[in-house]
C-alpha cells in the first residue's frame, strides 16, 4: 500500500487556500510570536555578550601597603592560587600602578606633571572563576590573616579591597527581568497562536466533513484522514517561521550597524552560527505549534 | 458472515433502542431488515458498522468480534463493509468517476487498481455513459447506483443498505433492487434496511422484522407482514 505524499500536500493547500483569512490570521499570530521569541534570543544574546565582556573586567584588587614583606605578599598569593574561586592573580607594583594611572590620565598632563611621588599602593589583581561569587571571595579575603598583615589599610580591612559586585549585581538584575517579561510574553503569543490554528483548523473540518464522512466510511485509516490537517497546521507554522526569520535578518542589518556605532566600547555583534542556531530553534519551535495546535483541534473535531 | 448475540443498545437508560437480539447471518444470504422508523434498524445497520457500540452482548462481522476491535483496527473492518443510505453521500464537486474513485484513493489503493476497477464497477451499475457527469447532472436512481458502485468498488464481502430507495419512485427503486440482487450473487452478504413494502414482498428474501426494538419475526423467504 503505497502512501501517496502528493495527496497529503495537495489537500492541504487546498485547504489553505479555501480558508485563506483564518490561515493567514493563524500565520501572522505564529509569525508574531516567532519574532518575539527571535527577537528577545537575539537581545539575549546581546545582553549576555555584554554581560561577559563586563564580567570580565570583574576582578578584585587587592591594595598592599608600602613596605609589605615579600615573603608575606607571596603567601597570600599563593594561597589566593589554591582557591577553588580564584582563576589568576597578578602582582601589580606601584611603578605599574603609575604607569596605568598616567596612560589613563594621559589626557589630563597638568594631573600627570604634577605627580611628585608615587602615591599608590601596589596591589594584587585577582580574577575570579566565576564573576558572581565576588561576594563570597571578598569575605574570604578579609577573614585571612595574611591579607590583615600587607593591606593598605588594617584598620580599614573593607577600604583595602575593590571589586565590582554592584555593576554585575545589576546587571544581572536586569537581565532577569527582561527574561521574564520575555517568556510572559512569548507564552501569552504562542497561547493565541494555538487558539488560532485551532480555529483554523476546525473550519478546515467543517468545510470538509462530507469528505471525512465518506473517508471513513469506505475505511481510510485514521491517520490517513488526519495528515492533511496537521499537515495544514504545520504549513502555516512554517510559514510565519520563515517570515520571522527574515525579520529578525533585516532587523540585525537595520539596528545592530547603528547600535555598535552608539556604543563602541560593547561587543554588539552576532556570529553566523548564532543566527544558525536562531533559525532552528524557530522553525521548530514554529513547527511544535503547528503540530500541537492542529492536534488539539483534531482531538476535538475529528471524531475518527 | 454476521453474529450478534444478546445485543442490546440503550440511548436513554429507560427504553432500549435494540434489545435480546440473536441474528446469525450466513456468507451469501441477501436479507430485509423492516419495521416502522424508530424501530431500531438505523441502530441495527451503525452496530454493524461500528459506528455504535452495544450497551451489551456480541457482535461477529466477517469473523471479527468488532465489539473488543481497537479503535484504529475500526478502518479495516469498514473495508469489509461497503455502505449504502438514502442520502446517496456522494460529493457534488467530484464526477461519478472520481466519486467512486475517492473510495480507493483514501485507501491507498495504486493508481493501476482505481484505473482498472472504477470503470468495471460502473460498468456493472449500468453507468458507463456517466463516468464523467456530476451528482447534480444525475437523477435519484443514477446517483443511488454511483453511491452502490463506490460501495462495492472495493468487492467488500458485506453490502449493508439503509433505507436506499426512501428516496425514489418505485420504477427506479426496482432497479436497485436488482442490482443488489445481482452483486448478492457475486456471493456477497446484503443486508438492507426499509420500509419498501412492496420491495421485500416481491422479492421473497429472508425477512429480519424489527419493533421497538425487539426482533419480532425471523422469516425465510418472507414478506413485510405488517398490517398498517
């Protein structure tokens, strides 16, 4: 028994074409949420680029006293190496202190002549495996012994350590918030493309139900009766996936250009494999709507 | 061929639509189902189809205990089962050709097979010169015939009727008759459901009268027999 595919697509457009206003009402609900949900991956993306390139400069520095014993600095350097949260630390003296200082004040020469001596501390410049766990690793180093005897400041163990938390805090933040009203977002879309397919499909049985009720009359198997309006579903899925696709091209080539323009110092840029991977998560997550929102209507409209 | 033993169907808990029937139908045997309209013969004709399922007892169609069938085996027994009903069921937008056609496409016969047996089985209902008109260009009888082609274009072993001629004059039901007559010598089990008095007293088939759901009479070569 041959299965003949050319039916299947046949009846479907077919359908399609007979229903055009509600599959086009399904198309554009499913094109919307689709553009949504590339449109909030793409930001995402963004966000987390900008977020590492931020996190990155995320380190915490440690400020020495002059005249701290080497042999102290060493030991805290090295037990700074054994924990598990730490990634580097990188001795910084007071000439590379300075050095720094005037390249970044090298606009301001007035500050830069007027330094007589050197008034900064060396310091030790600790990278952290992971940036969140700043918190943590800045009260591990204030309850070390070691750190109390080199720091610029033992009476003032806080004021010897400077690290970033607030920027990555709120960043993160942030982020969370436009995750969530994202996926709020998303669902709320996704739910009326569902009832839209639905409906679709729905008239696509009624318009067909003399059909249906000779198919199963003479004993079209069941799935044989059900392809064509899943398939029906699938199509309009792909479609609205494939519209929000190229969107989120023209967008990327309309918006990113000017935005990395604005803010040069932020990595803006979206790789080809990025936009790779846009591109499958939508056209499946198009084609589990079309799939699911067909079903649902054959469940309950197509007694088999 | 069909076995349906302690059926009963009940719709509302009440009154029974069918109830204690026992009918042993044999491979071959043409059969009338009559009674007045609400006398359970469209329940009796949707059991045997498994359009219904009986409140209780068992039903055997071509040895299949279609009671215990699974739903998706249901397709399969319908292939055994050609369907005939008053309201022809044709579809307007497709020609005789493609009406009976249909019945073997959504099957998945191949193209060679629906080449083959459409035109035969037309042939055989005496519509070869109508293969390509439309169920509107068709009278009563001829649309009736289409509808019987489709229903045996697949040689089915059952041919089950309900009410086919409540639609047309007594000249052309004659016709159907004789048609049915003659696809039940091709050894085919007919059973048809109606109210044709004159039909099933001229034809002296085997005689299953129905009333109020209760089989009241079981007749070889039988007649209507009702006095209203």
């Amino acid at each position: 028994m041959g299965i003949n595919v050319g039916y299947f697509v046949k009846e479907s457009v077919t359908n399609f074409r007979r229903n055009w206003v509600m599959s086009l009402g399904a198309v554009i609900t499913i094109y919307l949420s689709l553009l949504l949900v590339g449109v909030s991956m793409v930001t995402g993306y963004v966000i987390s680029e900008v977020v590492r390139s931020v996190e990155d400069k995320v380190s915490i520095q440690i400020f020495l006293k002059d005249g701290a014993a080497t042999e102290d600095v060493e030991e805290l350097q090295a037990w700074l190496l054994r924990d598990e949260l730490v990634e580097a630390v990188n001795y910084v003296s007071k000439e590379e202190a300075l050095e720094r200082f005037k390249e970044e004040m090298a606009g301001s020469s007035e500050i830069v002549d007027n330094i007589r001596e050197n008034p900064l501390p060396a310091s030790l410049d600790v990278t952290l495996t992971d940036p969140r766990q700043v918190e943590e690793m800045a009260e591990r180093i204030k309850a070390n012994e070691t750190f109390l005897k080199v720091c610029d400041r033992p009476d003032d163990p806080e004021e010897s350590l400077k690290y970033g938390q607030q920027i990555v805090n709120r960043l993160f933040a942030f982020t969370r918030v436009i995750r969530i009203i994202g996926v709020v977002f998303i669902a709320m879309l996704a739910v009326v493309s569902l009832i839209f397919i639905n409906n679709t499909i729905r008239l696509a049985i009624y318009a067909r139900r003399k059909e249906i009720g000779i198919m199963r009359l003479v004993g079209a198997s069941n799935w044989f009766i059900r392809a064509p309006f899943l398939l029906e579903g699938v199509i309009q899925s792909l479609i609205g996936a494939a519209l929000a696709i190229l969107t989120v091209l023209a967008i990327q080539a309309a918006i990113l250009p000017r935005l990395a323009e604005a803010l040069p110092f932020l990595p803006v840029d979206i790789t080809g494999s990025a936009m790779v991977q846009l591109g499958v998560v939508l056209v499946f997550a198009g084609v589990l709507i079309g799939l699911i929102g067909s079903g649902f209507a054959l469940r309950r409209y197509l007694k088999v | 061929m069909i076995s349906m033993r302690g059926v009963e169907k009940y719709y509302t808990p009440d009154a029974p639509a069918l109830a204690d029937v026992n009918v042993e139908i044999e491979a071959g045997e043409f059969v009338f189902l009559v009674g007045h309209s609400g006398s359970g013969k469209s329940t009796f004709i949707r059991l045997l189809q498994r359009e219904l399922l009986p409140t209780r007892g068992q039903i055997v169609v071509a040895g299949q205990d279609i009671v215990r069938l699974k739903n998706w085996k249901v397709p399969y027994l319908r292939r055994n089962i050609g369907c005939v009903f008053q309201d022809f069921k044709l579809l307007p937008n497709k020609t005789a050709y493609e009406n009976v056609a249909f019945a073997l496409e959504v099957i998945g016969r191949s193209k060679h097979v629906i080449r083959t047996q459409v035109p035969e089985v037309l042939r055989l209902v005496g519509l070869e010169d109508k293969i390509g008109s439309y169920p509107d260009e068709l009278s009563g009888g001829e649309q009736q015939r289409v509808s019987i082609a489709r229903a045996f274009v697949n040689r089915p072993p059952i041919l089950l009727a309900d009410e086919p001629t409540g639609n047309l004059d007594p000249a052309t039901s004659l016709g159907i008759m004789s048609l049915f007559n003659r696809i039940n010598k091709t050894g085919t089990t007919v059973l048809v459901a109606t109210h044709d008095r004159e039909m099933v007293d001229s034809m002296r088939k085997r005689v299953i009268a129905l009333e109020g759901g209760h089989i009241i009479r079981d007749q070889h070569r039988g007649v209507y027999g009702y006095g209203d």
